[in-house]
C-alpha cells in the first residue's frame, strides 16, 4: 500500500539524516560535503521507493515546540541525579539499595513510551528494563532515583510532547 507522502516529511527526513552524516563524519571538505548530500539523496529515494515513510518514519516531525523546553529540562535533571549518584557511591558506607519498580506511564503513543523509557535510562542511577503496553519496569540503584517518577514531572513533561502526535 502506497503511502501519500509530503514534502515536509520528505525535507525533515533529508535533513535528519544529513544532519547525522554531519555529525559522525567529522569532515567538513568540499567534496565530502557533496558526496553527504548524494548519499542522503540516494537514502531518501531508497526509503521513498521502499514505502517505509509514514507518520512513524519521520517522528519527531510530530513534536510541538516543547521540545525545546524538555530538552534542557532533561539536561539538568541528569546533571542532578549523576550528583546524587556520585554522592552515593562516593559514600564509605555506600547506601545502595537496588530496586526494580513498576509502574504505569501517562505517554500514549509509542514515540512517548520511548522516549520517557530512554529519559529514565539517561538519568544515572535507573535504567528501564522493560516496557510493555503502558507499563514500565525501571531498576534504580538507590530508592531516591525512582522515588516519585511514576507521578513525576518527567512523566507530565512527556505526556504534555505528545500533544498533536497520532495516537495508536
């Protein structure tokens, strides 16, 4: 089945994965950069060609602006907990106590699911273990780490991206 596709997809793929070149590339020469525009451009046919672009192809065209809001949010929350992680483990009486918790999430879309899953996991001290359907599993190195996650701001915040995005 065909997908109708738009220019705004097409261009935000293009430049997403151009974008990428860039960075792993780390060359910055004429002729590098002509031959990153022909590779993307042969990458974006294939995918065209393939019918692999739809609504999930191209996600992140789907966020609001606040994504730039949540993105130095998240910064400074993994600077906070890597400081409290630090502080336990630079502790003598190091007081860890593992824990694996689970509870429902408020994102509804998979791209939501995602990214809160991978939002904990970057923060240090938790990582997600599972997610199934709205349910997450997280580990936490300390109690502290999770405490309050399930109705946390992070868990708002990313609800409040998915806003506009296609629901599944």
């Amino acid at each position: 089945m065909k997908t109708r596709l738009t220019l705004t997809q097409i261009l935000a793929l293009a430049v997403a994965i151009y974008a990428m070149w860039l960075v792993l590339s780390g060359h910055y020469t004429g002729l590098l950069l002509a031959l990153g525009v022909v590779s993307t451009v042969g990458v974006v046919l294939v995918t065209i060609r393939m019918d692999l672009l739809d609504h999930e192809g191209v996600p992140l065209l789907h966020l609001t602006a606040r994504v730039w809001t949540y993105i130095p949010w998240l910064i400074v929350e993994v600077v906070k907990s890597n400081l409290a992680a630090t502080r336990v483990i630079l502790d003598p009486k190091l007081p860890i106590s593992p824990t694996i918790v689970r509870f429902r999430g408020k994102p509804h879309t998979d791209l939501g699911r995602f990214i809160f899953a991978n939002s904990i996991t970057l923060t240090p001290g938790t990582i997600t273990v599972a997610v199934t359907g709205a349910d997450f599993h997280v580990h936490a190195l300390f109690w502290e780490a999770i405490d309050g996650i399930e109705e946390g701001e992070m868990n708002r915040r990313v609800r409040a991206l998915e806003k506009g995005l296609p629901n599944e």
